[in-house]
C-alpha cells in the first residue's frame, strides 16, 4: 500500500488510523467512488479510483474542500501565513481567536474556517443551530503547527492529481441513479449507538437517529439489488448497547460479509477505559 495521505482536519470519527484495515478490503476496480458520508475526506482521498465523490451534509466543510481544490498550495499557505499575523494567532492569545471567529461567521470564508479549526480546541469542527462556528480556543494546546501544515500541502497535492466532485447533501438526497456495477458506495454515517455531538440534530444540520438509521440502511439494499458494490462503517456493539437495527438488517442480509476492525484509541479527545475499547465492536459490511 502507498503511503497514506492525513487529512488536514482533525474531524470526529475519522478513520485515518484504521485505512490500512479497511482499504484492502476494497475492490480494486472502482470507476467512481462515492463517499457518502466524507467528513475529514481521509478515505475519500486515499481510494484509488477514476472518480471520487465526496459527499457531506456540512456545507461550510465541503466549501473549505472545493477551495483547496481551486486554490494553489502556495496561495493557500501565504494567506493562511497572512491571517495568523492579521489576527496576532497564538496559543495564547484567546481575544485574536475571538475575533477571527466572529470574522468567519460574518463573512464564511472557508480558508478562515480551517484557520479556525487550527486554533480551536481539539482542532474541532462544530456549529450551533445558526451555522455559526462555536468551538472555544484551544489555549496553550492548539496552533498552524508543521503537522498540520505538513497534512494541508499533502493533502492538496494529492487532491490536485485526482478527478473530485464535491457535493453538500443529505445522503438520502444525493442522486445516485447513474451508478454502475464498476461504481463503489462507501457509507461512514453517524453511529447510532456512540455518543456524538454531531448526532443531536443541533448544530444547524440534519442529526442522526433511529430513522435515519433504518433509511440508510434500505438505501444500501437498494444498491444491493442493482449490484452496486458497498462497504459500511459502523458499531454493533458499545459497551452494553447493541445496535439491533443493524443485527436484524444483517440477519437478513445473510449474504453481506461483516470485518471486524481493530480501533485503537490511544489518541483519543477522551478518555476510553480498556474495557470500553473491548466492548466495542466496530466492523465494515460489504456486499461483496
């Protein structure tokens, strides 16, 4: 496998540290990659493929990636270099990240927005109802540091070396009537029975529950029928929650093959007690 590009987010539910478990497992002859559900963009951009969808309900996010797109790296780190003077960004200085903040909800500037997320705490990403960014500073932990630095300039080349298409969408909006037998459908969804706060349905975008949950899950089947290859990410076990929509969906399905994945948290914004990461199962499903 070559080497693996980072994505320069730092974007809950990730799946950097498992690609080298999950990448194998997909088909080698994918047209067009879909995926649904992109997020940080880590397995978007590391499929090989003819054509990568990615596709995210979160507008400001996918607005950011259609700008390092369009953009050369070498504009994009002088303005980036250029803002962090204008606004004196610091670990320490909280009022420079305040009116950055209030800059970037006034005007949505998605290269402000990345800023943002450079400076914030935990390097998140989040909004309230409004689509107003909210996280708080990161103080004495948060900077453009040369990782994230070193993840944007790869990440960007590697972007500007493939055909992409960028979509903002519910996934049970997107179009996917032109998809064919040599297409490829990754779904990364919320997880239902995981605790998250881009679950809630309160951050100005559509949550993720029960509903949402079963729709997807008609949605793959529906793929199934017309022989559109899948593969989904998701828990079927978290501690002592099991998700019974995706068991009753799998026995009936007896033909989808389930991989258990390995997920390690040592890195995580929280803390995860040994016997948390043994009562989690998470898996990949395939069709295939």
């Amino acid at each position: 496998m070559s080497a693996l590009i980072k994505s320069p987010l730092n974007y809950t539910g990730g799946k950097s540290k498992i690609l080298p478990q999950i990448l194998p497992l997909f088909p080698v002859d994918i047209d067009t990659f879909v995926d649904l559900f992109a997020g940080g963009a880590n397995v978007g951009i590391n499929v090989n493929a003819k054509q990568v969808v990615f596709n995210d309900n979160i507008k400001p996010l996918i607005d950011l990636y259609k700008t390092l797109q369009k953009n050369s790296v070498e504009k994009t780190l002088k303005y980036i270099e250029r803002k962090i003077i204008e606004f004196d960004l610091s670990e320490e200085n909280v009022e420079g990240y305040h009116i950055l903040r209030q800059c970037y909800n006034e005007h949505n500037d998605p290269l402000l927005l990345f800023l943002l997320t450079a400076y914030s705490f935990n390097h998140q990403i989040r909004f309230n109802n409004a689509i107003q960014y909210n996280v708080p500073f990161g103080k004495h932990r948060s900077c453009f540091n040369d990782t994230m630095k070193n993840n944007l300039v790869a990440f960007m080349n590697k972007l500007h070396g493939i055909k992409a298409v960028f979509t903002a969408k519910n996934f049970d909006e997107l179009d996917l009537d032109w998809l064919k037998d040599k297409d490829f459908l990754y779904a990364d969804p919320p997880y239902l029975i995981t605790t998250g706060t881009y679950n809630d349905g309160k951050r100005g975008f559509t949550g993720w529950n029960e509903t949402q949950e079963l729709m997807l899950l008609d949605l793959l089947d529906k793929l199934d029928r017309r022989g559109i290859r899948f593969a989904l990410s998701n828990v079927i076990k978290h501690k002592k929650t099991e998700n019974k929509f995706l068991l009753d969906w799998l026995k009936r399905n007896p033909n989808y093959c389930i991989h258990n994945i390995v997920k390690d948290y040592t890195n995580s914004s929280y803390n995860v007690k040994n016997k948390d990461k043994e009562d989690t199962q998470e898996v990949l499903i395939t069709n295939y």
